[in-house]
C-alpha cells in the first residue's frame, strides 16, 4: 500500500492537472458525427483546443457557447440554446457533447432545465442526441472528466434489453489509451471471433487519417447506434478505476455484467484479457497470441537488465500512474518518485513506497531528492523543462505530447505493446549509457601500464577521436 502524501503549496507551479472539461471534451472526439460544446467562457475552449491540435496534430471540433459577464449572471439558457441552434443549422451533427466549466458551475445553471425548455420550442431538434455532462474545474481533473462524460452517455443512450449477443463485448476505454492502444485491442477481441464496441473509440476519429472533405463534426468513432446497443452485449470490459462507474451504469440499466482491469499493460495483465476472451468466445488462443507472449517474455529477459535497479520518477493521471508504475517495478526498476494530479481509489493500490498529489514542481524537486539520483524521468511533455535542469532522459506517456511524433500511434496494451514498451524505455537507458560512455575520462578506458599509470592524467592528444 502506497502512502499518499497531499500538496500543501499556496499555488499550483508548473500545473501536472488539467480540467475536467477538457477530458469530458476528448471523450466526446471518440464519438462518430459529434461535436463538444463547452459551456463556459471562450478561453475554456481555447485552451482545450491549443492542448489538443499540438497533442494530435489534427483539426480539432469544438464549440463553446461563449458566455459573458452578463450572461454568466443573468444565466446561459440563451447562450445554450443559440448554440444549440446554430450548430444544429450549420454542423447537423448526430450527438452534442455539452460539457460545464467551473464558471457555469459555480452560477449554478439548471443545464438540465435548460435543454428541456429549450426542445419544448425547437423541435427540429429532436434528431439530434444532446448529453449533458457536469465538470466543474474545480472538482476533480482530467480523467475524471473522461470518466464523467463515459458514464453520463452511458445513462443518456444506452436502451435497457433482454436480448443477448453472445459475441458482442463491450470495452469501456479509459483517457490514457491511445488510438494505438484501441486499434490493438479491436484487433486481440476481433482475433476470438467477438464484435467489439468501444466506447470512447479515439481511434476512429483521431487515428491521423485524412478525410475527402471538411467536416464540422468528428469523423469516425463511436456511433450512437453502437452506444443504444451496448445494453445487449455478453460483456463489459472496463479498463481503469476510472471507468468502474460506467460500467456499473450499463450493469444497473440493461444487466450487462462487467469485468474491470485496472491496466492491460504487463505479462500478467495480458494473460487475464487473453484469458477471459477465450473464455468468452469458447475459442482456443489464436496461435499469433501465443508466439507473441514467447516474444515478450524473450524482451523481457533482455531488458531486465537494463532495467533491474533503476530509479525512475513518473507523473501523470492516476490509472496512466498505477499502469507505469507496476511496469516498472515489475521490470525490477524502483520507483522513489510518483506524483499525481487528483487523488483517486487506486493511489492506495500502487507498487511504491509514496504518492504525492501535486504538480510538476513537486515531482522535479522529489526527483531531485532521491539520495542516489533518478535515472528516467516519466510524465508528459511539459516535463522537459525539468528533464533538462536535472540533466536526465525524459520518456514521454500521457496528454500532452507536443515535442514529439505518433503518440497517437504509440502502443503500450497487450503482449505486443508491452514488448514496445520495454524497448523503447530499454533504448532510452541505452542512450544515456553510450552518453556517459563518451563524456567519460578515457583513462578509466586505458588498461595499467598501457602507456600510463592507473588513474594518472591522459594528454588530449593521445585520445583517439571517433
């Protein structure tokens, strides 16, 4: 059991949190035909938007229904509705995603009110699926956000059934997944003979395809139709402690029984998803799955040793933390440094010793700390400020990744993505390794007597350049 330590700092420096907003908004881009609207002040959503297209490179939807002094006083129902309207009229999407933002929250908006008056005078709206989620920033953060917004469309669109479809499994993704990770994980359910519906399915509208023509909307996703008919599925895979609520929404709304993972990166992980299909399905194990855990026990075996004793500090959402830190550890690294944004059940649960709730100040200066030095820096990319002040390696995980290429398309689920993971993270100790290597005083390179005593000076001219 891992001890949380609370922040006790007058402000936030270097924020690690982002809002709950903005995750409610990414869940909603997993969508088919939707669009986010922020209920709030137009810097809400800019600030979503920058996040997104610098994480994505992609074009980004994203309304908001720009509220006012005024209007944030006098109440947004206008603003809601002309929003509604107008997106109605220009986009015609399938599904509206309206999320509140702590300066609506905190006026105390009847949102609920709002969207039933507003459909009593705007029936043209009645085709077009409109959820609700309440997110105030200032409770929570980012992945609970997510998970709000999962569960609220859950409640929203899913249609109670008695009817049962053997090989349909439902799979609640949680935020730190990538396109990547899910189009991995369709392949592994799709591999047993089952039908999968995801939900939110990033990788169908923000896997860097290019659409034929612009869209105001999210291209692919989950559909609507998809969502309706996730009352009749065997099964519900949850994927985090994030999505427990959700799952137990479908479970109370239409009796679909869930299983809840708490990561599905790891050897152990693997086995019990790969398990529980093949138990599902009543199929034997693909003979692609079984070479490929021979193959990850074999990257295992090679990796351990770069592994094995390393001092690693990671930061990042709770479930993105519990999935890192058990890699880690069960890699034979140590982990003296974890920080998280917002306090969840699964802190408790993580392989380490401490878990501080703070920012990435906290974690820079805990890395700092370690009475021996870190080796690896972990979170996303607003930590190479403090990678490079400390002068250690940074592996990016997590939103945002701004500094880099294909994290979208970065797998980390599975037998196959687990043994990216060690390699990736391997290569980077291997890096650093090569790099000690050449800044080193080559007289520590020179055998005794080959020219000069144990530990005597070496004349820059008699170094070998390469």
């Amino acid at each position: 059991m891992a001890e949380i330590l609370a922040g006790r700092k007058a402000c936030t420096v270097n924020p690690l949190k982002m809002s709950a907003p903005i995750g409610a908004a990414l869940a909603f881009l997993g969508m088919d035909r939707c669009l986010p609207l922020l209920h709030g002040s137009q810097g809400c959503t800019a600030f979503g938007l920058v996040l997104f297209v610098r994480h994505f490179r992609e074009t980004i939807p994203l309304q908001t229904t720009a509220m006012s002094e005024v209007t944030t006083i006098l109440g947004g129902q206008e603003n809601i509705e002309q929003a509604l309207v107008n997106i109605h009229k220009r986009a015609n999407p399938a599904l509206i995603g309206l999320c509140s933002t702590g300066i609506t929250e905190a006026k105390g908006d009847d949102v609920a009110g709002f969207l039933t008056d507003i459909r009593a005078r705007h029936p043209e709206l009645a085709g077009m699926e409109v959820v609700f989620t309440p997110t105030p920033d200032f409770v929570g953060g980012f992945q609970e956000g997510w998970g709000k917004a999962v569960e609220c469309m859950v409640t929203s669109l899913v249609r109670p059934s008695k009817a049962r479809t053997p090989w349909q499994v439902n799979i609640l993704a949680p935020c730190h997944l990538t396109p990547g990770d899910l189009e991995e994980l369709r392949e592994i359910v799709e591999a047993f003979g089952l039908y999968p519906v995801i939900l939110p399915d990033l990788s169908g509208s923000l896997d860097g395809h290019i659409p034929e023509t612009f869209l105001p909307h999210t291209l692919g996703g989950t559909t609507v139709e998809d969502v309706r008919r996730m009352g009749e599925a065997a099964l519900t895979i949850a994927v985090g402690e994030q999505m427990r609520p959700a799952a137990a929404a479908l479970e109370r709304i239409a009796g679909v029984p869930f299983r809840l993972f708490d990561r599905l990166t790891g050897l152990a992980a693997s086995d019990a998803l790969i398990g529980l299909l093949a138990e599902v399905s009543g199929n034997e194990v693909p003979a692609k799955y079984k070479r490929q855990r021979s193959q990850l026990l074999d990257a295992m075996l090679d990796g351990h040793f770069y592994f094995g004793g390393k001092r690693i500090a990671v930061a990042g959402e709770a479930d993105l933390l519990h999935t890192l830190v058990s890699f880690f550890t069960e890699m034979g690294a140590e982990v003296p440094v974890a920080v998280a944004p917002t306090e969840t059940p699964i802190l408790p649960q993580l392989p380490c010793a401490t878990v501080r709730i703070g920012d990435l100040d906290d974690f820079e200066r805990a890395a700092a700390a370690v009475e021996e030095g870190c080796d690896l820096l972990v979170t996303h990319s607003h930590g190479r400020q403090a990678a490079q002040r400390l002068d250690l390696p940074l592996y990016r995980a997590g939103i945002p990744s701004f500094d880099r290429l294909g994290a979208a398309h970065q797998v980390s689920v599975g037998y196959r993505g687990t043994r990216n993971l060690i390699f990736e993270v391997a290569n980077v100790f291997i890096a650093r390794l090569n790099e000690h290597e050449r800044h080193a005083n080559p007289a520590d390179f020179l055998p005794a007597g080959r020219g000069a005593a144990p530990g005597a000076a070496v004349e820059p001219s008699a170094v070998t350049r390469h």
